[in-house]
C-alpha cells in the first residue's frame, strides 16, 4: 500500500516536468522549422544538415533541463551545453571564414569577429552555470 501511495506520488512529480520537457522540444521544433521556411533557401546552401544536428541538439538539451529541473544536474546540462554550443559554433561556421560560390561568382566572408561574440556569449552562459551550481550548493548546506 505504501508502495504504490509512493509510486503516484513520484508519478505527480514527475509527470508535469516530462510534459514541461515534451512541449518545450515540440515549441523548438516548430520555431526553428518556421523561421527556416521563412528564409530563402539559397542562404542555407551546404548548411542543412549543420541547421538540423544544431536544432536536435538544443531540443535534447532543452528537454534534459526541464527533466532536471530542482537538481545540480541542471547547471552541469546547462554547462555542457555553453561548451557544445562553443565547438559547434566554430565548427559549423569553420572558424569564421565563410565561402561560397554563385555560378561564376566566388565570396569570402570573414565573420571571426561575429563568432567571437558567439563564443564570448557562450563563455558567460559557462561561468553563469558555474555560479549558479555554486549558489544551489551553498544554499542546500544552510
């Protein structure tokens, strides 16, 4: 009798985060594939496959910080996923040189400072999740 008392009690508190996590993967998706209707296709050349990995990733992480919801598991995700973003953004935008080719036409663009601010922003999102880790620790020892 005690048992099951306890398994719907981990139920009720478990069920609302697992929801919470399903919608925020399904509002992802939906945002990226209508701002990815919305923009010619032509500027996404070469970047399809780059576009779909990043959107599966951010919804695998999205739906991991709404299962850890309350726990220390939530800055290390939130950690991990500053650090994926950071690799990822240097990666897909290959260091910050960008070419491509229309017809007879061949462009270069340099976009090292853009990406820098993207890494930048990324090292802030690192040491806020640090902080953060730090202060849910400090406050569970009081």
């Amino acid at each position: 009798m005690i048992e099951e008392r306890d398994g719907k009690a981990i139920l009720k508190k478990i069920l609302p985060r697992v929801v919470k996590a399903v919608l925020s993967g399904i509002i992802i998706y939906l945002a990226f594939y209508f701002l990815s209707s919305l923009i010619p296709e032509v500027l996404f050349l070469g970047y399809e496959q780059l576009i779909f990995v990043f959107t599966m990733i951010l919804i695998v992480f999205a739906v991991l910080h709404e299962l850890s919801a309350g726990t220390i598991l939530q800055y290390a995700i939130s950690f991990v996923k500053a650090l994926f973003l950071m690799i990822y953004f240097v990666y897909g935008l290959k260091g910050g040189i960008i070419t491509a080719t229309m017809g007879a036409m061949h462009f270069i663009v340099d976009i090292r400072v853009f990406l820098a601010m993207l890494v930048f922003v990324n090292v802030l999102g690192l040491t806020k999740s640090v902080f953060e880790a730090i202060n849910f620790l400090s406050g569970k020892e009081e």
